[in-house]
C-alpha cells in the first residue's frame, strides 16, 4: 500500500492532476539505492509538473541530477513541437519519477500513444524513438501506472498535431516572386486566423473565419477549400503557431501544395497596409498567366 500522510497526499493530487485510475502492481524502490529530492528549478522539463519531489536514481538510471537535467533538456525542443498533450507527463514520469514507497510507471497505452504522435517528429530530424522508451517495457494498463490524461478519440480527432515543416512568414521581396509562388502551388488564398484558447495541455486552438477569399483552388474544388483548410489548421499547430507570432488574430496570404486528402502550406506572407509588394501582387494576380 503507499504509504499514507503527506505521500498519501501528493498521489491524490497526482490522481487529479493527470485524471487516472491506479490498480495495485508493481515493485518497491530498493530504499539502500534511491532518495528523495526537490525537482530544482533548473529541470525544466518537469518543474512545476505538479508535485515537488522525484526519486533519484530515476527510471532511466540517471543517478546525478547534473544528468537528469542534461538529459532531460535534450527534450525540450520535441515538447516545443505539440506532438502530443501528454508527452510532458511520459517523460517526466520517467525522469522525475514521484517520490512514493513504489515505482510507478507510466501505462503502456501512454507510451504508444506519445510514441505514435512524436516518433514520426523525431524522425524528421533523423532521430529514431530510443530503445530504452521501447513501450512493451511499461506494465500493461490494468497495473499500478501512469495513464494519458487524453483520450484516443481527442488526440485523433481534436488535438493539433506538430508536422515537420517549418513554416515561417516571409517577407514579399517583389510582385514579382509572390505571383510566381502562386504559380508553382497548387493553391493560394487570403484567410483570417484566430486564437481560442490555451489549453490545460499547453496547446493552442485556431479557428479561421468562413470568408475566405480564394485566390487560386487548383485541384481542390471550391466547395474543399474550407473544410481542407480547418483540417490543416487541427493538425500543423506547429506552423499555424509560428505564423501568428505571438498574436491572438491576423490575416495571412498562404499557398502550398495539396497531398492526397491534405493541404501543406508551403508559403505565408502576413496581410497588412504596409506590404506593398503583396498588394500590387493580388492586383496582378487576377489577370496574371502562369507559364507552363
């Protein structure tokens, strides 16, 4: 049983952070060979993770804080990609285990499901999902674990997804260079981006007002536009974060490429009074021939 008082405590609090069911499994931490200590302000993947104390060594065999922290900011820049909502609890989990009379785990079903988002961004980067993450290590979900805060049906259907393109607002160096962007993409339009909210799981929701103003649908009928669009904006939170820059609501000019039943946005410029170059270059636009 863990133990009751202050412990007792920390793991309700654990239970109402992360919203799961703990079954009894598991083993003891060997007392001669592990410690508590204070999460340090310094580890910041896990400070502030919702309770003050790890175990050192932690579940990756890290035996000094100098190389928790090392290791563990290693991470930070895949958390910074939104893979998933609950990457930051599997990681931590394992890094700054809670400090209880018995090793909990994180559940297998959080592993694959962290894995299945941020492997593929990892591998972006030539990274591979690690050997010691491998998920058939962690006790299936009816044991003494750590379960993911989001359901499947969320992170399949709601939560945005990171891709590994970088998108970036450009500077519209001539007319000349944006009618050729429109040129050579599939399709182009002026789109009006809006920031919802900031979710528990530190990921922003986008919405995109309905008047769109198409400048080019290239393979997509008209009528796919929108709906093809709020799809992008639900799964690339990576570059819809970049292109707002910090605001809470802007107009864009994008282009990019469709890919079977996706849109990639390849170029954005932001819409404004003083882009001369991209105004002149709508204006062209509508009498504009592309060259074959």
């Amino acid at each position: 049983m863990v133990a009751r008082g202050s412990i007792e405590r920390l793991l309700l609090a654990l239970v109402g952070l992360w919203g799961c069911c703990f079954v009894r499994a598991g083993a003891d931490f060997p007392r001669s060979s592990s410690r508590c200590t204070f999460i340090p302000r310094s580890m910041t993947l896990c400070y502030d993770i919702g309770y003050s104390e790890m175990r050192i060594p932690n579940l990756l065999e890290h035996e000094t804080m100098a190389e928790v922290i090392q290791q563990s900011s290693s991470w930070l820049p895949l958390l910074a990609r939104e893979c998933h909502p609950d990457a930051r609890i599997f990681l931590c989990s394992l890094f700054a285990p809670i400090c209880l009379d018995r090793i909990i785990y994180p559940c297998r079903s959080l592993c694959e499901s962290v894995r299945d988002s941020c492997a593929p961004i990892m591998a972006c980067y030539g990274y591979p999902w690690p050997q010691i993450l491998q998920c058939d290590h962690f006790p299936a979900d009816h044991s003494l674990c750590i379960s993911a805060i989001t359901d499947e049906m969320s992170v399949s259907r709601r939560i945005p997804r990171a891709s590994c393109r970088d998108c970036e607002l450009e500077d519209a160096s001539s007319p000349k260079e944006v009618l050729d962007t429109f040129c050579t993409n599939d399709f182009a339009v002026k789109i009006h981006i809006s920031r919802k909210n900031w979710t528990s799981s530190s990921i922003f929701d986008y919405d995109m007002d309905s008047r769109l103003e198409v400048l080019k649908h290239g393979p997509l009928l008209p009528t796919e536009v929108h709906p093809r669009l709020k799809q992008w904006l639900e799964w690339d939170a990576t570059c819809v974060h970049n292109l707002m820059r910090g605001t809470h609501t802007g107009a864009y000019i994008i282009s990019g490429e469709v890919q079977g039943s996706r849109v990639v946005v390849n170029k954005a410029y932001a819409w404004n009074k003083r882009n001369r170059n991209l105004h002149l270059a709508l204006r062209k636009w509508k009498h504009h021939r592309c060259r074959e």
